[in-house]
C-alpha cells in the first residue's frame, strides 16, 4: 500500500486530475487530511495549518522536560558554540536522539531551525555546553507547543 497526498488550489484540476489516477489505480478517497507522520493538519476555510503539538508534547515527555519552565528565545541571544574539550562530555547516543527529534520537529516550526543547526553540528562529541543549549530549545518549545506553519 502506497499513500498519496493531493492538494489543490482549482477544484476543477483536482478532480479532473483524481479521475485520471482512479481511471489508471486502485484508490481510495479518504477525505481531507488531519494527521500524517507527526503532523497535524486542520483546515479552515482556504487556509490550512501544520503544527506538531502531539509529537512536541512526546519529546518533552520523552527527555523528561514537560514540567521544565518555558524561555522567550530557542537560544540566547550571541550564544556560541564551540568543541570545548576542557567541559564536562555528554552521552552522544541520547544527544544525537535529542537532535534528531528537534530536527524532525523543524517540519513545522521554522522558529527553531537556527538553534537546532547550531547545536546539531556537536553531535558526534557533545560537551555540557553543548546539552544546556540543546534544552533552551525544549524549553522554548515547552512554551509554544501550538506553534506551526500556516
């Protein structure tokens, strides 16, 4: 089984273009989209939003920062980064699990893309410093967890 999504600005088009692939393909029309992947999709009117609550709620769930106290910014402003080799070293297994669930979470939250760049590029050997970046952004996300994209 293979899914498809079709989406449409010209009603005509789609439905000429939905008969073309019914005609060559076994189908199923299921209707507007709500979820897919992690994402949630409502749609109103000719807008449509994206946002991640439900898997925003499970990483802060998951690396145990659901009660953690919420941040303006995703990073302090003029924060720099560097491989400090004289700081405390940090398991790169769980930091790479951290990492990798913010950058899936950039699907729909281009607020957060600068940040997870920055500390992505320390995942092989992350430092302390590296880690206290890392939950500025869960905590920031603590505090939009209804952000998306429309």
């Amino acid at each position: 089984m293979d899914d498809m999504i079709f989406t449409r600005n010209h009603p005509g088009m789609f439905n000429d273009f939905k008969k073309a692939m019914t005609k060559e393909f076994e189908m199923t029309d299921i209707g507007e989209m709500s979820y897919f992947l992690g994402v949630e999709v409502k749609q109103i009117r000719d807008d449509i939003f994206m946002s991640q609550k439900k898997y925003t709620e499970r990483i802060l769930k998951k690396f145990r920062m659901q009660d953690c106290k919420p941040v303006a910014t995703p990073a302090e402003p003029g924060m720099k980064l560097s491989v400090d080799s004289t700081s405390e070293p940090v398991n790169p297994t769980f930091f790479k699990s951290v990492i990798g669930s913010l950058r899936y979470l950039t699907i729909s939250r281009s607020d957060i893309m600068y940040a997870v760049g920055l500390v992505s590029k320390f995942m092989e050997k992350p430092k302390q410093g590296h880690w206290i970046a890392a939950k500025r952004i869960l905590r920031y996300i603590k505090g939009t967890v209804d952000h998306g994209l429309f």
